[in-house]
C-alpha cells in the first residue's frame, strides 16, 4: 500500500498542507483500504490516483485498452525490464577494470612528467656548471642526455599504453549509452504502465489496493498464459458478432463459453490471482536493480573522462618539456663544442 500511497501529496488531502502528516495519512490510508466498508472512501483515494496517471474516470481505461493488449503491454514491459536489468551487471566489471588500470597509467604518467620537468629544470645548472668546468662535460654532457632521453621513452611507452587503455574504456561508450537510454524509455513510460496494470486489475475484479508479498518471484508462464486466455476470448467474441450463419455462430458460442470457463477456473488459483497483483511489484524490483546498475556506470564513465582529460594534459606537457629540451640540449652541446675548441667566452 505504500507503493500506491506515493501517489499522494499535501494538496490531494488538505488546503492547510503545513498541517498535512504524511505518516498519519499512510495509517489512515492503509486501515480504510484493509476495512470491509468505506466503499465511499476508498472510490476516493482510487479517484485522486486515477486522476495523477490523467484517467478522469474508470470507464475510460476499457475504452482505450481491451485486457488483453494491457497484458501484453505489461508483459513486454517486465521482459524488457529484465533484459536492461541483465545487460547492465554484464557491463559493469568491464568498467571498473578500465578505470583501475587508467588511474595506475594516470599515476605512472604523472610520475614520469614531474621527473621530466626536474630533468628540465636542471638544463639552467647544467649548462652553468659546464660553462665553469665543474663537472667532466663529457661524460656528464653523456649521462645527462641519455638519462633524459630514457625517461621521454618511459613516458612514450606510458603515453602509448594510457592510449590503449583509454581507447578500450571509450569503447564502452556506446553500449552503456545503449543501455541508459532504455533505461530512460522504461522510466518515462511508468505512468502509461500504470494504467495498463490498473485496467486489468480492475476488469479482472482483483482489488488494486490488496497488499502484495515481500519478494515474491515472476512467473511470466502464468501472465503469458493469462494473456492467451484473453486474446483467444477476445477473438471469439468478435468473430460470434461478425457470423453471420447460425449454426456456425452457436458453434462459437460454444466455443467462447468453453474458454471463459477455463479463463474462470485459472483466474480462481491462488498462483494466478498473486502473480496479477505482484506483477507490477515484482518488475519494479527489476527497474530498480536496472537502475542502480546505470546509475553506477555513469558514475564510473564520469572518473574515466576525468582520467582522460588529465593524461591528455600530461601529453600536452610533456610535448613542451620535450622541445624545451631539445633547445636546451642544443646549448649545452654547443657550448660543450666551445669548451673543447678552447672558445668558450666568460659569458654566456
């Protein structure tokens, strides 16, 4: 009864909506419902919730839907629920594997990218130092280089691997944008679903307001079935208005009898009357995984995005840091030259 009570707010109830206590109402609600009279009332509460899914009375549901397109429609609906429910748990380890593996290229790059800046920062010392020969320039000039070049290699080979690891996240893209679309397709159509599941609640005659039970599993054989039994019935019905031939038309009837009677007897199950009233209860709980799952993944793409925004920072970076030291590097062999030609002046 609380899923039928979220319907409700302050102004359905009181014009002083300050005073209004939800949780007081929801008791009041759910001991007019459970009673065996407040006929009146409770044809009250059903109104204001007709009126919120934009049904002005009873009457109209049968106009728009027979039953049978009404269970069908909620039978596709759930299938379709389950399927979105199971495609997003089958996406989620792939995501979280990406973003592990581009946060530790994210720290290795960054890593890389603060040694290349002191190797950078050092050109101005180094190149003093030769100048007033305080190191063998030589082999100094050497290490100095080759320990630079190795460390732009290093950060080469991160860079090519945070490219990999970005482009198999990205992949990703498009199947998880998939996948919260139909997601956003299942959430916009709730109220169209609602009354579907409202209509044949009400032409079958179950109660919409009996409590349902706590986890009780789908048996999508008993609604399929159930919804044969309406087609069928439907068809015959239409036909026996459509026969013109008498003997024919009596056979029909017979035929739509024998059906109705089976429809009776199957409605009469206690299996079937609950899996009518827990349908709706048993796809939330679908959506509702569905939904957490997409929830997830999004915020997952989010710290991917920001991983890749931040590596291709550290690629803009270091592409600075690398012409900034191919000219530093050009000096000090210059002035390496210099020194072993004897020109070296006093002033640099």
């Amino acid at each position: 009864m609380e899923k039928i009570f979220e319907f409700f707010d302050s102004s359905d109830f009181s014009k002083n909506e300050p005073d209004w206590n939800r949780a007081k109402e929801l008791e009041h609600f759910k001991a007019v419902m459970s009673s065996e009279g407040d006929e009146a009332e409770k044809f009250a509460y059903l109104e204001i919730v007709l009126k919120k899914l934009g049904v002005p009375r009873l009457s109209e549901l049968e106009e728009i839907y027979t039953i049978s397109e009404s269970l069908q429609f909620l039978v596709d609906y759930y299938k379709n629920a389950v399927q979105v429910s199971d495609k997003s748990p089958n996406s989620s380890p792939l995501l979280p594997q990406s973003a592990e593996s581009l946060q530790i290229l994210f720290q290795e790059q960054e890593k890389s990218v603060q040694i290349l800046t002191s190797i950078c920062d050092g050109h101005e010392e180094l190149r003093e130092r030769v100048q007033n020969r305080k190191i063998d320039a030589t082999s100094f000039f050497q290490d100095y280089e080759n320990r630079e070049i190795q460390q732009f290699q290093k950060y080469q080979a991160l860079a090519a691997s945070g490219f990999d690891a970005m482009k198999s996240a990205t992949s990703k893209d498009s199947e998880i944008t998939v996948i919260v679309k139909e997601m956003n397709n299942l959430s916009e159509m709730t109220n169209i679903v609602k009354k579907h599941a409202f209509n044949v609640n009400l032409q079958i005659g179950l109660s919409i307001f009996k409590p349902v039970k706590e986890g009780q599993p789908v048996n999508l054989d008993i609604m399929e079935k159930l919804t044969k039994f309406y087609v069928t019935i439907e068809g015959l019905r239409n036909i026996v208005l459509l026969e013109k031939d008498f003997a024919k038309r009596e056979q029909l009837r017979e035929d739509l009898r024998v059906e109705e009677q089976l429809l009776a007897d199957f409605l009469n199950q206690d299996d079937t009357s609950e899996q009518i009233l827990n349908f709706m209860e048993g796809t939330s709980a679908f959506l509702t995984r569905a939904s957490e799952n997409v929830i997830s993944l999004e915020a997952i793409q989010k710290v991917i995005l920001q991983y890749v925004k931040k590596m291709g920072k550290f690629a803009t970076q270091a592409n600075q840091l690398m012409s900034k030291s191919s000219d530093h590097l050009k000096k000090v062999g210059e002035i390496f030259k210099k020194l072993n030609e004897g020109k070296v002046r006093t002033e640099f």
